[in-house]
C-alpha cells in the first residue's frame, strides 16, 4: 500500500489493485469563485490532476475544500465516485448534477468492493451526520482509516476499533478551521490569539483520542491546508491552526503509533518503507507572498463581483426573512431546540435585522439599540443573504470565508449554526 498527499484533505491511497483519491481540490492560477484557497499554494497544473486518473474518487462531503466542481470535472465522468450513505444526500445529487454516471452510495456495515480483493466501507460522522463521512478502506489486506474533517466521537472509533483491528493507517484531521475566533469581533487581539491557542491545543487532543481508541500502527495528521480570500487572510495567525509535527508531538505523550508525516506531493510506500519528496511544514511566515496575493482579491460579493448587488437595487427583506424563519421554525422544532434568545444579520444597513428564537417574528433594530443579554450577529453581503434564502448557497459552505460574527456572551451555541442552514424559503 502508497499513500501520496497533495494539500488538505486531497490524496491518494493505492494499493495493487485500486487507486483511490480523496477530496480532490487544488486552487489552479490563485483563483477561486469559492473564496477558499489551498495553503500553502499548491502547484499543480489540470494536467497533473487529470493524470492521476484514479479508479475511484472519495467524497467524503460538498463543503467547498472537499467537493470542487472545478478539480472533479477534470476526471472522467465514469470514474466511480463513492460517498457515504446521508439521510439527506446533498453530495449524492451534487455529484450526479456534475454528470458522474457511476455514483455509489456507500453502505457502511456492507461496504463496497474495490478492485482485486480491496473493499471499502463509509459511514457518516456521528457528531455531525449531515456535513461529514469517514472513510475505511482494506488495500493490499491493510486497514487504513480518512477522518476527514470528523469530530470525535468515542462510541463511533470504539466501534470502528471493534470491527476492524488491528488498523494499519489513521488519517486524522490534527485541525479543524472555521470562523472562529479569527473573525469573531466581540474578541480584542490580546484575546483572539489566546483563543486561537487553545483551540489550536483541543485540536491536538482531539487527534490524541483518536489514536487513543483506533490503536494505529501509523498515524498520519493532515488537513488544516485552507486560507480565507480578502482581507481575512491576513488573520491566518489567529486561524488556531498549529502544526502536524506539534499535534504528534502532542499525541505520543499518551499513544504509541508511528508518525508520517507528509507534506505536499509526499508519498510513502509501506511495503517499500521508502519515502519519497521533501517535507516541508507549512509556516505561516514562509508564504507571505502568497498571503498577500490572496489577500488582494477581491470576492464574488464586492462591487464588480459576479453576485453584487448595488444599494439602488436593495430592498427591505422582512418579509421574506419571515417567510424563511417560518421554515427555520419547523426544522428548529424537529431538532428539539428551543430557546428564547435571538439572532441578527447585518448585510450593512443601518438597521439589522432580530430573529427571536421562541417564535417566527422578524424586526429592524439598530445595533446600538440592542437590549438581549444573549444573541449573535452574523455580518454577510446582501448578495450572500439572498443567495442563502434561495438556496443558491448552503450556510456552512460559506459562513467562514464571507462572514464575520459578534457573539455575547462569548460561548458557542452550535445548535444555532446547524440551524442557520435551514433559513430558506
């Protein structure tokens, strides 16, 4: 068995028999209609990605990092595209609307044969089913493991350990981006680099309770190879992202595993045991160019942006947010989350406007004028609203790289973020 990794959650597992590719996303030319670009840059031309040529492609979920329409339409349209069996298969119908004409809806307990001997299986992420897969694969009779972007959940790895000892290869996420606390106003500069550490260490312990249940023989810390377009890109420091190099140091304190550590365009071949390219870890310091680079670019949203919309052609949207928090309201119902507090949206008005979770009413305030104890802003363009309420846009696709939050007080509501996804029409 080889593993190959090329940047983020992109690489390539093969083993005799079948070529696997993962997550498949390279930012070609420093452009991206995304707003998300891979870091460090990643220099791979379409050819070079069109000649891996896997047998099969794993998706592991649409988030704009893993599923990129532009790196999938490279490939062969009957390549096998494998993703994991969701209640509600938005990656499924995503992939299919691309023209891929062998889809496979992978079944976790049965799996799916591969070439020669190889099999897989895929099952969601237990934590969060919707918006995540992990990926188990037997290559040449060895059991590698992708988490992907997985949150850690003991029951899950417990019964993975359980069905498939011993595991030859984990592949475990050692960071996990997102908005915060990098773009999280309440926050002064003092206290976001002080989040961002500890966010960077419950990052490394979540990679050491991995490895604690799943047991690996080796280890492999990837991900965290992603940065935000526009001026958010200058905050990479407070991203909370540390290192894969720190996140084993921090992990065989408690676990005995073998680190592989690999870099871009890195393989390593298990049953050669060579090693091949030269690792480099990706320093925030050593990519400043390419930072700025990034940090000029002007977004789909601004004036000029395929998605702008200019202030004469706004209108008051009350009535139709209303409508979308009816439908926000069912969904919140179904989840069993009920709260009184509230949530505004500013797209850059003078007035925001207030959502009351305990009920279905929408309001204009003036944030100065604010009088809840607890609530959160989402600040987005007023193009990236109406693109959200006719589900143009999935919420958790681009709440980080467009967005900025204000939350008081400052604790994490995770309910009202998997809830924001439902406010459609």
């Amino acid at each position: 068995m080889r593993i190959t990794y090329f940047g983020n959650s992109m690489m390539l597992l093969e083993s005799k028999a079948s070529r696997v590719l993962s997550d498949p996303w390279v930012t070609f030319d420093r452009n991206s209609d995304s707003g998300l670009y891979t870091f460090p840059e990643l220099i791979m031309s379409r050819e070079d990605v069109a000649a891996l040529a896997p047998d099969f492609i794993y998706i592991s979920h649409t988030h704009a990092d893993h599923f990129d329409e532009e790196t999938l339409k490279l490939f062969s349209i009957s390549t096998p595209i494998l993703i994991a069996s969701y209640a509600h298969n938005f990656t499924e119908r995503n992939v299919k609307r691309l023209g891929f004409i062998d889809v496979r809806v992978v079944d976790s307990q049965n799996g799916q044969a591969l070439n020669g001997d190889d099999w897989c299986w895929i099952e969601p992420n237990a934590v969060y089913p919707e918006v995540d897969s992990l990926f188990v694969g037997r290559l040449d009779g060895q059991i590698v493991v992708n988490l992907n972007d997985n949150a850690f959940d003991r029951q899950q790895c417990e019964n993975l350990s359980a069905r498939f000892l011993p595991i030859h290869l984990v592949c475990v996420p050692f960071s996990f981006q997102g908005p915060y606390p990098a773009f999280y106003e309440n926050l002064t500069t003092i206290e976001r680099a002080a989040a961002a550490e500890q966010k960077k260490l419950r990052n490394y312990e979540i990679t050491t309770q991995f490895a604690e249940v799943l047991k690996p023989k080796w280890l492999f810390p990837f991900a965290a190879g992603a940065i935000y377009g526009g001026a958010r890109a200058r905050l990479f420091p407070y991203y909370g992202v540390g290192t894969g190099a720190d996140a084993v140091d921090y992990a065989k304190a408690r676990v005995d595993f073998k680190p592989l550590l690999l870099s871009q365009s890195c393989s390593y071949d298990f049953e050669a045991e060579i090693y091949s390219g030269v690792r480099q870890e990706p320093l925030y310091t050593e990519h400043l160019d390419y930072i700025e680079a990034i940090a000029r670019k002007r977004n789909i949203f601004e004036e000029g942006g395929a998605f702008w919309i200019a202030e004469k052609e706004r209108i008051d949207l009350t009535r139709l947010l209303q409508r979308a928090r009816q439908r926000q309201l069912v969904w919140q119902k179904r989840r069993n989350y009920v709260s009184s507090s509230a949530f505004y949206i500013d797209v850059g008005e003078p007035n925001l406007y207030r959502f009351n979770l305990a009920d279905d009413s929408v309001t204009r305030v003036v944030e100065g004028d604010i009088l809840d104890d607890v609530f959160e802003i989402f600040r987005l363009p007023y193009g990236l609203l109406i693109g959200l309420l006719t589900g143009h846009y999935n919420w958790s696709n681009v709440k980080t790289q467009y967005m900025s939050f204000f939350r008081k007080p400052n604790v994490f509501n995770p309910d009202l973020h998997v809830l924001m996804s439902y406010l459609q029409l």
